[in-house]
C-alpha cells in the first residue's frame, strides 16, 4: 500500500464520480471517502490513462491526491452492482474479486481487467 500518490480522477458531469461509486461529490480541496463501507474510489496515475477511459459527454478529468492506494487486478464493469459487491467483499475479505457472482442475472461480465494506470484509493482530494 502506498501512502499517498498524484493522480487523475475521472468525474462526470455535477462532480458525480464517473462509474466508481454512485453519488460521491467531489469539492475542490475536500478530502473524500466513499459512501458504500469497505469500498475504494479509483484514479489514475497518469493523466493519458485517465483519458483513455474518458467515454461520456460531460465527464473531465481532474488532478487530484490520493490516501493509502492499492493496485487492483479486477474492476467492477457496472456501476448498478457495485453495492452489491462490496457487501459481498465485506463478507467474504479474503476470496478473489473473480469469484463474485452479482445476485440478478446479467448478460455479460461484470468483472473485468483493470484498466491500464488504475488505482484504488481510501479517499481522495481533488485539486482543481
């Protein structure tokens, strides 16, 4: 685990965080933490990372810091079954991100390959 590291935050339109974790608000200079328990925000560590996961209209891309930041193997690819499975992932800390099954049936993969230059952060600061 890293202490501290700059980064990118990719937000979306109203400062909402973009695919990461549903209403987070992210003030200028605030430090923020998620607001589903046991969950992690993610970032980037190099802004052309963050750009190429720059999809909707609205979004931007902002410098930020991040506290006590983990590399991640697997993401969560829809943003409707991540409170799902971060209870899963309180429950059961020490089983794989591979081995979670959301509990609605779904018609493609909801874990994927992390992007390239991701990071998971307990919280972060945007500067900008």
């Amino acid at each position: 685990m890293i202490k501290e590291m700059k980064g990118w935050k990719v937000l979306s339109n109203g400062r909402l965080s973009a695919r990461a974790c549903t209403t987070v608000h992210y003030p200028i200079g605030k430090e923020i933490r998620p607001n589903i328990k046991g969950s992690k925000l993610f970032f980037f560590k190099k802004y052309e990372d963050a750009d190429r996961f720059f999809l909707l209209k609205g979004e931007m891309i902002v410098p930020c810091i991040a506290k006590n930041v983990t590399k991640p193997k697997y993401i969560l690819n829809d943003l409707f079954y991540i409170d799902h499975f971060w209870q899963w992932k309180n429950e059961h800390p020490n089983r794989s991100i591979k081995e979670y099954r959301p509990t609605y049936p779904t018609y493609f993969p909801i874990v994927t390959t992390v992007p390239k230059g991701t990071y998971w952060a307990e919280s972060i600061t945007c500067l900008e």
